[in-house]
C-alpha cells in the first residue's frame, strides 16, 4: 500500500493549493462550514479499518503484528474493488473503553469505520458505544459483511433446491460475531427454525453455563429443544452453516442432513469439515476457498457497503442497508447462471461491488 494524491502537485501554484499558503483558505472554509470537511478533504470517501487483533480469521489471538496482513488486504480491497481509500489501523490494546475512546479520537479523519478481526463478546460492546458515539456509519465486517454474503449465497442455494427460507431448519457452528449476526439476519428474513451450536454443544436455555451473549442466541433459537453435542444437530436441517472452528463434524455427520442439504464452510484457513468430504453428501456447498465453487467471501460485500454509504452520505449502517447489499448480491448470480456449483458471484465479479454500492445508497436515502 502508499498514499498517492488525487491532484497534481508537479509545480509552485499547485503545491501552494495543498499545502502552504493556499490550504489556510481551505481550512477557514471548514472552520465556517464544518459539513464541508466532506467534500474538501479525505474524510468524503476514507474508512479506518480497525483490530485489535483477537480473533484473525480462524487464527484466533495472534497479536499485533501478525494481524497487520489482514487488514491492510482488506484495505487494499476497498480501494481497488470499491474506491474507497481505506487504512489499516492496529491498535496495541484489548481493552474495550481504550478501543472505544482511541476510535473516537482518531474519528474526524475518517468518513465510516470498518471494525475488523476483533473476538466477541467485547465486538458487540465496542460496535454499540461506537454507534452511540459517531455519526459516521459503523460496520463490523465480521459480522455484517460475513452475514451479508451468506444471505445472498442462502437465497440462491435455496431457489436451486426448491426451498424457502421460512420452511428450512438451519445449524449453525459458531455463536460468536459472525454466527450471531448471521442468526439475527436469517431471523429477520423469516427463518424461524434455527440451532446454534458452540464448543459445549447445542446452545439452549437450560443448558448451564450459558451466559452473556450466548443468553441472547439461546432465546432467540432452538424452538425445537434439541440438545446434545454438535455432531448430533445437523441430524434433520437443510442447511449447515460453520463459522467456527476447524475439524468438529465428518462427511457421516453431513450425511444425516436432510433431503438436498446444503453446506456452507467458509472459514479460513480450515473449516468445521472438509470440503471434499463433505461434498460427497451435499446438494449445495460454499466455502471459503478460492478454488472450490461458490466462494463465500467478505470482499463480495464490504467495498460496496462502502462506496454506497460515502455516495448517499449516509451517517449509519442500518438493517435495511444490509438486507438490500445482501439481495444486490444475489441478484448478481442471473437466472441463466444459477446453479449448484454457482450460488454467489465470483470474487472476480467487476459488476459486484456497483451493484451493492447502488443498492446500499438506494437504501441509505430512504432511510
């Protein structure tokens, strides 16, 4: 990555208009009109991609320098993909109240946040205070972006296989930031049969232990009362969704699915089962890879949620912004396109990223 200027500065008059003495004037103006800082400087179209570095990929807590790949990738994305000029910031702390005041400091430089690779529960607490604090959008890209692309490839597997989302049974592996999210945004889409499993097992209201966050999945699923460990969930559901960790079910726990199942894995580096395995019993799979069908990929999302907001001048990131960028997503898979091995847009798709961004402002303006 480098920082290249959008305007020429190759002689004295041009110089003298982005720094001194001709950027006094610019600085008067906004300090007349504070709303003109938009469009006069970085902050109309640059995001901060922000970690801690908790929870990279299925990496888990790899500390701060290791982290600093993942986020300057997902800042190159944004720029070349979506437009939008995105830095990667890494902050030395775990701390919620240091993560929340850092941010909010360092806020009148950036147009939106995109917070990134931080572990739950504390995400859900730093993405709410930060929401209450800025009026710029606030998008957690673990979370949304992660629950965006699902809903897209879902709706699309599911018209392949004849089925809808308000008659299916979904498992789901992982009740942290993405799991959660993606619970939230199947719900809101009518989805009413959901299990959520974690390491312990299938999450439940009697099950002990089960607190914080988990207290939320745990009234909000299982309607059927299943209990028991995650191999035992898939029994019966359409659909498998792993968002948590490597190795937990086989290609015999994927075959007590039921009739046309579905199978998304699309953790990184190593998903709950083996893709190969896995596809041996499944209608429909999506993964994470780039060299298997259907990538479910983060970057099919968060350029375009971007580009979107900064073009409608949006100040939140709200519901029904990431419904519309998850049907924008969809609808980029044609009628005459659509099939098993392909439920999602490649990650290659020129036409993606626009789709979404005109969606996303569509929705920012009504709302």
């Amino acid at each position: 990555m480098e920082v290249v200027p959008k305007v020429p500065l190759n002689h004295r008059d041009e110089l003298s208009r982005a720094h001194m003495p001709g950027v006094a004037g610019v600085c008067l103006a906004i300090a007349k009109h504070p709303a003109d800082v938009r469009p006069l400087t970085i902050k109309r179209s640059t995001v901060a991609v922000v970690t801690d570095g908790s929870a990279v990929l299925g990496l888990r807590d790899i500390e701060p320098a290791a982290a600093l790949p993942v986020i300057e990738g997902k800042a190159s994305c944004s720029s070349s993909i979506g437009g939008v000029d995105a830095w990667p910031v890494r902050l030395a702390t775990k701390d919620v109240d240091e993560i929340v005041h850092t941010v909010g400091l360092r806020a009148p430089v950036y147009g939106g946040i995109n917070l990134e690779e931080i572990a739950a529960p504390r995400c859900f607490e730093i993405e709410r205070r930060l929401r209450e604090r800025l009026d710029i959008p606030m998008f957690h890209d673990d979370q949304h972006g992660f629950a965006i692309v699902v809903l897209a490839a879902l709706t699309n597997a599911l018209r392949v296989v004849g089925k809808k989302l308000a008659d299916i049974r979904v498992t789901l592996s992982g009740v942290g930031a993405a799991g959660t999210a993606i619970i939230k945004l199947l719900r809101q889409q009518g989805v009413g049969d959901l299990v959520a499993c974690d390491r312990q097992g299938v999450v439940s209201r009697d099950r002990p232990g089960v607190d914080g966050a988990r207290c939320w999945v745990a009234e909000h699923t299982n309607v059927s009362g299943v209990s028991g460990p995650l191999r035992a969930a898939p029994e019966g559901a359409d659909v498998f969704l792993g968002v948590s960790a490597a190795d937990l079910l086989s290609a015999g726990d994927i075959s007590r699915l039921a009739e046309d199942p579905i199978v998304f894995a699309p953790v990184n580096p190593d998903p709950e089962v083996d893709p190969f395995d896995a596809r041996k019993y499944a209608a429909i799979l999506a993964t994470g890879r780039s060299d298997l069908p259907s990538q479910i990929s983060n970057v099919l999302a968060f350029p375009g949620v971007f580009r979107g907001l900064f073009d409608a001048g949006a100040t939140e990131f709200t519901d029904e912004i990431e419904l519309a960028a998850a049907q924008a997503i969809a609808d980029a898979v044609g009628p005459e396109e659509l099939n098993a091995s392909y439920v999602v847009p490649s990650v290659r798709d020129a036409e993606v990223a626009p789709a979404v961004a005109a969606a996303v402002r569509s929705a920012a303006e009504k709302t």
